[in-house]
C-alpha cells in the first residue's frame, strides 16, 4: 500500500468536542445503538479520559517512526490513533509522551504494543494499546497519516471523534457526533431519572418494566423444584 501523509483533516466543531467532556464511553456506545466500541484487546494503559478528534496513523510492521509524523501534524487536542500490525515493535513510549504533551496532543490510542508505562503513568497521559511490551521497533520504512485505520477491530477515519475511559474506547463518526451528542445526553437524563427513583426505593426490575414471559415461569417453577428436591 502506497504511503500517504494528509496534513489537512475535517474535525467536529469545537463545541461538540467539548460536550463529551465528561460522557463515558459506555454511554455513548449505547446511545449510538451499541456501535462504535472498540475490541476489549483495547484498554486503558495510563492517564485518565479522553475526548478529541482523530489523528490517524497507519505503521509498517515492526516500524514506528510515523508516530513521530502523526504527532508532528496533529492539532492541540487531537487523539493518536494507530494502527499496528504486530505486538513487537512498540508504538508508543515515553519520550514520545513528553513530545505529545508538549503539543497539547489529547491522548494515544494504539493497536500495537507500548511501553515506558511507568514514567507514562507518572506523566498522567491518556494511553489507550492491546498490549504493555517492552520489544522495540525500528525506523526505516514510511507509512501513512490521516488514512482510515481499524483498531480494536473499528474503523476510524481521520477526523471521527475518540472517547475513551476506564471502560474503553468508543469511536463516533465525525459527521455523526453532534446527533451522537444529543443521544448521549438524553441518554444519562433518563438514567438520573432511574437513578433518582432507585434511591426513593423502587426496583430495577420494575422501573425497567420486565414483564416476566411464560418461560420465565416456567423456569422459576423449575428452578424451586430443583431446589426443593435437593
């Protein structure tokens, strides 16, 4: 695949960004009809949340310097998301942390290997990877920047919003985010409700509105025989 490096992307508005501010990735995964989530192979590393644009980057096996491109042409408060083949040759590190922090990235998502996490962890940076190891890479053979990638099994283009937490990443896409937006927040209104009358002393069953079918009867009814038998 022919190397290709766009420096020019489209991103959400900025005050769509900012709403997710705070939202889980669960929440938006539902709201989006459970689409977007990243694979469980994608998981918090180091830092906190994270909500930005998408700076893509694609790497050949074992070769990680288009990190370093991706990072030179993300905007402040732009996600590195990275697309990797193999789980040895590290995609990310320290030194490239204290680089990113320094150009205000928001975070890293990687498909690949990462290391350093210690001193990453220390310096509260919001990585996201498959996989914690050491094994180094090399940096030799170009790839590509801002080109569609898939991670934890999604697909992400350039520009589609990252929003990863403890839970683990969900992606929207860009054109989707302000409908995606409203979603989610309509979304966490209804479960303060629910919440709120959990509190008061209601069941989740009930608010929920579970209407037992006729083979739930029938397994209870089971079950208690089974159980009285014993």
């Amino acid at each position: 695949m022919t190397p290709e490096i766009v420096t020019d992307i489209q991103r959400p508005p900025s005050d769509v960004v900012e709403g997710f501010e705070g939202i889980g990735a669960a929440d938006v995964h539902e709201a989006m009809g459970k689409a977007g989530g990243m694979g469980p192979e994608i998981s918090r590393v180091a830092g906190g949340s994270v909500v930005g644009p998408a700076t893509t980057v694609r790497l050949p096996t074992g070769d990680n310097m288009m990190i370093h491109v991706g990072a030179k042409v993300a905007a402040p408060g732009d996600v590195l998301v990275i697309e990797a083949t193999t789980d040895r040759g590290a995609t990310w590190g320290e030194l490239a942390t204290t680089n990113a922090k320094r150009k205000g990235i928001a975070g890293v998502v990687s498909g690949g290997n990462v290391r350093d996490v210690e001193e990453i962890r220390e310096m509260d940076f919001p990585l996201f990877a498959s996989t914690v190891n050491h094994v180094g890479a090399v940096k030799e053979t170009p790839g590509s920047v801002n080109v569609p990638v898939t991670v934890g099994g999604t697909i992400v283009e350039p520009g589609d919003l990252v929003v990863g937490d403890g839970d683990g990443v969900t992606i929207v896409p860009r054109e989707d985010a302000a409908e995606a937006l409203a979603a989610a927040r309509d979304r966490i209104e209804r479960e303060d409700e629910i919440r709120e009358r959990i509190q008061s002393g209601e069941d989740l069953y009930d608010i929920a509105g579970y209407a037992p079918s006729h083979y739930y009867h029938i397994f209870v009814r089971k079950a208690y025989v089974w159980m009285t038998a014993r």
